[in-house]
C-alpha cells in the first residue's frame, strides 16, 4: 500500500519509517483494502499524523489507556483523566458500544518504548474506547472506529497533543497543571511532595482536585512559593517587628500556563530548592497537621469534607507556608509554628474548623463564609497573621478568642497601611 505525504506535510523519513512499520504490525481497513494513506502535519506544532480505521476486536489487543507524558522514566502514572465509570455519559457510551456504534476521532499516539504490547496510547477519547474494548470483550461487538495516531512526538508535542485532546469534554485545570508540570518542570515536584508525606510512594497529584483528598499541582507549587517569599521577607524584619506588617501568601496560577513565579523560583534555585532543608522540614510539619486535622475530624461527629481537609485550603495552606518561611530567622517562633496546635477546648481538631466556619468580622458581608474558606488575598492574610499570633505562645491555641486578635491585628495594621493616623 502506499503511504503518502500531504502537500502541507513536509517529509521526513524516520516519520515514514515509523507509520510504514505501525501498518505492517496492526490490522486497519485501509491496509486490508490495500487504500493508500496520508501522513499530515499539525500546523502548530508540527507534529505527525495519520486518518485510519481500526476494528474494536484490534483495540481490545494494542490500546492502552494509560498514556504517559515523559515514556523514558520508569514511573508508571497516568497523564490522563480518571475514567468516570459511573458517570452517566459513560453508561451511555457503553450502551451505544454494546449496541454497534461506530465511533470516530479516536486520538492516539503510537509508540513502543512502554508497554510495547499495546503500542497505541489513547489521549482523546478515552471513555469511548474504554467503551468499545469492552464491548468487545463482554458481547463480541467488533465494529470499525476513526482514528487520529500521531507519530514521533517530541514531550511538548505530546504535552499539546494531551491538552488540545482534553478540552472537548470537561475537564478541570488540575490536570492541566499536572502535565504541564510533569512535561516542563519534571517529576521533582511530585517527589518531593512523596518525600514529605504529601503523597503517597507511587501517588500522583489529582486529574480533579475537588474530587480528591490530597494536596494537588497547583497546591504544592504554591507552599514552596510561599516558604521562599516568606523566608526572604523574613530575613529583613526584626523580631520586634514581625507583627507589625501586613503579609501578602502568594496562590499560583492554574490552567494552561505554568504560573511564573513558581517558574521563576525553580530556574532561579534549581535542584537546591528540592534538598532545602528548611523547606523540607517545613512540608513534614505541614504533613503532620493536616493528618491530625483529618484523623480527628474524621473520627468526630462534625466529619465533614471542608472540615477533614481544612489544612489544604488555600488560604489556610498559604499563609501556613508563607509564616513557615517568614519565620525562619526567627528559631524560637518557627519551633512553636512547626508543632501540632492543641484542639481549643470543646473542638476534637487543632485548626477548629467549625469556629473558623462560623467566623465573621463586622465589616464582613453576610454571604462571608467564614475564616480561612476562601482563596482570595484577604483571607490569605488574614490566616498568616493567625498563624503568627498562634507562633507566640507554645500553649495558644486556635480558638474563638485568639482567631478575633489576629483579625482585628490585620484590620489594624491594613487601616494605617494605607496612610491614616490616630492624629
């Protein structure tokens, strides 16, 4: 059969080699039917495709559902979505499968340098080829579905490939931030979050953070942020000084870029910033408060989400991180920030999630969900200067008397911020 390129393909011989190879090894229609195929190129990113049609029975052999970013590490985590079983579209996807649909625009890469036993790696259409291997494999349905298999992508072709595939259907910017970060940035972010206890050993950062209960791309890039923006702040103001300001905990941008001051800070510091010892330290900490706060509200009888996961708010997670950094010249007080606050009397959990829930200054407005639930700035500040009050005393805790001081310190603080006198 003859393999072709388009007019807008400019050739390339270890491309042709590769789709030469790709249908002499898989049984498509067009080599059945001896049709000649096109090779085309992306015009963004240049990257090399192909239009086939592959039967299910084929699929149920060499698909795989498992797509990597990054083929040459070791480390098998997936850089797609979750599949939804239960989610309602999937069920009718599988009926249409079990039924003979014919689907089309499967998008997939071809490559053998993993799991060479299934050399077509999905990263569009997951779910409908979930739903054709298993009609297969359940009813025998074997029916010819589209495919677009791409070839010899580079990790920025395959990181494009990964995102364009995605934004079909809905699909949060976590996992955006998760490939970006394994594409652009590496794996050092997931180790290090492995190696403070953030992670688990072979736990990767979420596809859907809302869905999950444990701290995502977006959240990690934000408390190294912060440890290091508090750390060079810190080391210019006084001990006598250190209550006295009005600190700003930084949250990093999501989505399809990768936020610039984490970028900055990573090429800036390089693998040092991954060995700090400091920040080290402090991520261990942070891990054993938010696995009290969980511990104990999961064993209470207020266990609710919001509450379980008070520590990773960002806010709370923030300004947590900032005064960790911002206290590191300051021993005496970190030492007091870096411990297990006591549950305040009458709550099972050390951040007192439900008084926090239930706080409002008087300047708040009534839709004002309480202390430490949002993400916006003030709430980032409002946190930090809790933290640093609680830094104080080794015996303060968190509760309803401590959280009024530290709020009405940083609506003090804010007022003559801003230029106005006692005179």
């Amino acid at each position: 059969m003859d393999v072709l390129f388009d007019k807008g393909a400019k050739k390339d011989h270890e491309v042709e080699n590769t789709v030469l190879e790709f249908l002499d090894s898989i049984d498509t229609l067009e080599r059945t039917r001896n049709v000649p195929v096109y090779i085309f190129q992306d015009g963004v990113k240049k990257s090399y495709y192909i239009r086939c049609t592959i039967t299910g029975r084929t699929m149920a052999q060499i698909v795989s559902l498992d797509a990597r970013l990054n083929p040459e590490t070791g480390e098998t985590f997936r850089d797609n979505r979750e599949i939804l079983m239960t989610h309602n579209t999937f069920l009718r996807m599988k009926a249409d499968a079990n039924n003979e649909r014919e689907f089309s625009d499967l998008i997939a890469e071809y490559i053998v340098s993993y799991l060479p036993h299934k050399p077509l790696k999905i990263w569009g259409g997951q779910h409908r080829s979930r739903s054709i291997i298993d009609a297969y494999k359940e009813k025998k349905v074997s029916r010819y579905h589209g495919f677009r298999i791409y070839f010899c992508l580079s990790k920025e072709q395959r990181t494009e490939l990964a995102l364009i595939s995605n934004t079909s259907i809905s699909v949060s910017n976590d996992l955006f931030d998760r490939q970006l970060e394994e594409t652009y940035m590496g794996p050092h972010l997931r180790r290090w979050c492995v190696k403070v206890g953030l992670l688990k050993q072979g736990e990767d950062f979420p596809d859907v953070g809302s869905h999950a209960e444990r701290i995502t791309t977006q959240g990690a890039r934000s408390f190294i942020v912060n440890y290091f923006k508090g750390k060079e702040i810190g080391g210019q103001v006084k001990a006598e000084e250190l209550d006295k300001n009005v600190y700003e905990p930084y949250f990093c941008q999501t989505g399809i870029f990768i936020d610039e001051e984490y970028r900055q800070l990573t090429e800036k510091m390089g693998n040092k910033l991954w060995t700090d010892k400091g920040l080290i330290e402090a991520g261990k900490a942070f891990t054993r408060l938010h696995k009290s706060q969980y511990d104990a509200i999961k064993k209470s009888q207020t266990n609710y989400k919001v509450f379980r996961m008070k520590a990773m708010v960002p806010s709370v997670m923030t300004a947590w991180s900032f005064v960790a950094g911002l206290l590191q010249s300051h021993p005496e007080r970190l030492a007091v920030h870096l411990a297990i606050p006591q549950p305040p009397k009458g709550a099972p959990d050390p951040l007192n999630a439900e008084e926090m829930s239930q706080f409002r200054y008087y300047q708040d407005i009534e839709t004002y969900r309480g202390l430490g639930t949002r993400a916006i700035m003030k709430d980032r500040q409002r946190m930090a200067q809790v933290f640093l009050a609680r830094s104080m005393d080794a015996e303060a805790t968190l509760n309803k008397k401590l959280l009024e001081q530290a709020v009405n310190q940083f609506a003090a603080l804010r007022f003559f911020s801003r230029g106005y006198t006692t005179n």
